[in-house]
C-alpha cells in the first residue's frame, strides 16, 4: 500500500531515534531542529525513557514530536540471523507506521541491512519493482546528482539498471527539481563498446528507453556535472561514493591545515572566509540529509551512520519533500506495465 503524502495532507515523519553512531541525543536534536524549522510534525520512535529525557531539552520543538515506544534497538554489529527476530525494533516500527499510513516517510541512520530487511518485510516493492534501490546525492559544480544503486545490490543485470535509472529519474524530477534529468552510465571509457558485459547490455537498454541517455561516463566526470544521475551496480556505486566522500575529507583537512600554518594565509582566510564556506557547503555530506532507497511502497530514508544532528536534520527534510511531492505515486506510475497504469 502506497502511504505518499501530499501537500494538502501532511503526514508526520518517523524517525528511528535508536540509530545512528552519535547515540540518541544527536537524534533527537537533528529532529527537534527539523521540528522547528521545517514545521514539520515527527513521531519519534525507540526506547521512551531516553528519547523523552533528550526531549526535556527541546521544549519548543517537544510540541511536535510523539514518542512512539519501541522496546527493542538494532546496534550496529547486529548479526544477520538477530536482525529477523528483532520484530519490535525501532526501524521495524517505524516503518509499520508508514505500512499503517500514521507516516508519511521513515528516516534511519541505523543499521543498514537491518532497514532494507524489515522495509521488504514490512513495505515491500512497488508493482514492477524486482530491486529496490539504494541511492545517495552528491555534489558536482553544476548542483547535487543521484548515483544508484550504491550497495543495496552488488550483482545486478541490466534489466536492473534500467529500473534503477527510471526511478532516479523520477527522484531528479520530483525532489532535486531537475526538469529533464541527463542518464549517464558508470563505465571505465565513454565509448558505446566499453565496461563490462553488464554495463554493455545495460547501455543498449538505456539507449531505447526514451530517458534522456547522455551515454557511458568515466568516473571523473562526476564532479563535472556530466548526468543528474547515474547508474552502476551496487558494488561499483559504493566503492565510488566511499572514495568520494574519503576524498571530500582529505580535501577539506588539507585546506584547513594549509591555510592556518601561516599568518598570512589566515589573513587571506579571513577575506576568503564565505567563500571557503560555501565551498565546504557543497562539499559537505550533511547537507544531503539522506539516501533514498526507490522501489519500496513508501518513502524510506537512509542516512549515513556518522550523522550529525544538522544531517539528521536535512535527512527529515528529504524525507518531507520525497513525501510531499509524490515520489511513490510517481514511481508507480512509471514503473507498472502499460496495461495496468
């Protein structure tokens, strides 16, 4: 059952308060931010104890937050065969919530596999939808891109891809604002007969789609802007954003260090300094908030594990705009075969 929120029925945000490597005070400070800021109502779901004692400090934003108790909690290292049993869980109620329509969209920073299990389990796939998949936003110097899938699917076929770059496409258009989304196609040369068997099945797929195909791009054409979104299989997109956000670090610390270890240069900082904001800005993982996982029966929302309270606060937010603007109606509607739409 489809739970999309619209803009004239605003359902609440759930919000896994057990997740996350920062702990539950973190959590509930990105929330009570995106509370107040957003306007937005939350249904804050984990131990009540310790989810309302971090609440006390947020009195303003405490007005539109319900606890929603949940005995159990998924650590990080839970193993694979405990993640199952784990049924009263805070991911697995949050997202009955969404299954139940109380909310309009789930956000974790939790345990991974934990929220791809209980969402198959609890939301299941959309009509067409055989692969779900995980996608992260990124920044180029022509605005933010979707990359998917980047580990929900490490082995995929090009039947796979397809659907992964249809519902980007849909994501592009409905939460990045991007009007004609350019598809591009992770490969190691941006000639049609280069990249494996997959991504050579996969280019000729693309290519009779009707998407706007811009061909095969090499990795360094990421941060050039080259598509609003690209496709790889699982494997291969995790290991780029894992580099990428290894090298947006390094970057960052090396500027940082170089321009205090002379006062010359912290004198040039100092007139630099908005623009050496905004350039950490576009850099910064927090400010994509979270990774939508597409193909699921409502809005599931994926943030990064080391989250803090202002990424857990834009997480909400992406998890409001996904909901608000229809992305799974829309995917819906894309995805089902043309007899049944």
């Amino acid at each position: 059952m489809s739970t999309t929120r619209t803009p004239g029925h605003a359902l609440p945000v759930a919000v896994d308060g057990m997740g996350g490597d920062r702990g539950v005070a973190t959590v509930v400070q990105g929330v009570a931010a995106a509370a107040v800021e957003l306007g937005c109502e939350v249904l804050l779901v984990g131990r009540e104890e310790a989810l309302r004692t971090e609440l006390a400090r947020y009195p303003e934003a405490a007005r539109r937050i319900t606890v929603v108790p949940a005995a159990e909690a998924i650590s990080m290292d839970e193993s694979p065969l405990a993640l199952r049993r784990k049924d009263g869980s805070s991911i697995a109620m949050g997202l009955r919530l969404v299954r139940e329509g109380r909310a309009g969209a789930f956000v974790s920073a939790g345990h991974t596999g934990a929220v791809f299990l209980w969402a198959n389990t609890i939301l299941g796939t959309l009509p067409g939808v055989e692969r779900p998949a995980l996608s992260a936003v990124l920044p180029s110097v022509r605005g933010p891109f979707l990359l998917l899938d980047v580990g929900a699917n490490p082995d995929c076929r090009p039947s796979d891809l397809l659907s992964f770059a249809r519902m980007g496409t849909v994501y592009a258009e409905r939460v990045l604002r991007v009007p004609r989304p350019r598809v591009g196609l992770l490969s190691n040369g941006e000639e049609e007969s280069k990249g494996n068997l997959l991504v050579r099945e996969t280019h000729g797929l693309l290519k009779a789609s009707g998407l706007e195909f811009v061909g095969n791009l090499e990795s360094k054409d990421l941060p050039r802007g080259a598509a609003d979104v690209v496709v790889a299989d699982g494997f291969t997109g995790n290991i780029v954003i894992k580099t990428a956000e290894g090298a947006a670090e390094v970057f960052m610390d090396l500027l940082r260090s170089s321009v205090t270890s002379r006062w010359h240069y912290r004198l040039a900082a100092l007139v630099l300094r908005p623009a050496l904001r905004a350039a950490f800005q576009r850099l910064d993982y927090t400010e994509f908030g979270g990774a939508p996982l597409l193909g699921m029966q409502g809005v599931v929302i994926v943030a990064h594990g080391r989250s803090d309270a202002r990424a857990m606060r834009n997480a909400v937010r992406v998890g409001v705009e996904a909901a608000a603007r229809g992305v799974v109606g829309a995917l819906q509607g894309m995805l089902l075969p043309e007899g049944a739409r």
